[in-house]
C-alpha cells in the first residue's frame, strides 16, 4: 500500500516543513491498494462481438469489478446501471474461510 498527501503533491498548499504542523492531518491523502488479480463483469447485448465488450460505452449499463488486494481481501465495487452510487463491499481472508 503507498499513501500520499493530497496537499504535500501539488504546489501552493500547506506544507509541514512551511507551516509546520498546523497543516499536517488536514485534508485527503491518496492511498493506492496493490490488486493481485481478479474480474471484470459488464452487461453487453448477445449479439455483440468479443472484440467490442471492452469499450467505454459498453460501461454504462452494470459493471462489477472483483479485486483480489495485496492484503488477500476481496473487493467487490457494483455500478448498477443509472445508478449515482457504487456498492462496495470488502470481505477479510479470514472472513471467506468462515462462510
């Protein structure tokens, strides 16, 4: 896993080694999960070809991704279609063996 603070990667926000830490902990920091495999699942027409399911206009109607993360979670993110939100779900490694 790699974290990042938002404010510390774009010039003309606070900076602790300016301001000292009267700007450390505030805002959003980016963190980027390791993914070790896993699945893409759309909706496209029967009729359609292989080699045009991977299209950006194919993603409108449901897309559910399943991730396997470097921690050995699962992470499933549902985008049902018109939907405004995503369903995201995490199950731990010690979760899936006990169900």
């Amino acid at each position: 896993m790699k974290r990042f603070g938002l404010r510390h990667a774009f010039g003309g926000e606070g900076n602790p080694s300016q301001e000292g830490i009267a700007v450390e902990g505030i805002g959003l920091d980016a963190v980027e999960i390791g993914i070790k495999g896993g699945c893409i699942t759309l909706l496209v027409p029967a009729d359609l070809p292989d080699s045009a399911v991977a299209r950006l206009d194919r993603m409108t109607r449901f897309v559910r991704w399943e991730m396997e993360l470097e921690d050995g979670s699962t992470m499933i993110v549902t985008l049902p279609a018109e939907a405004e939100d995503l369903d995201v779900t995490i199950t731990k490694p010690d979760e899936k063996q006990a169900s």
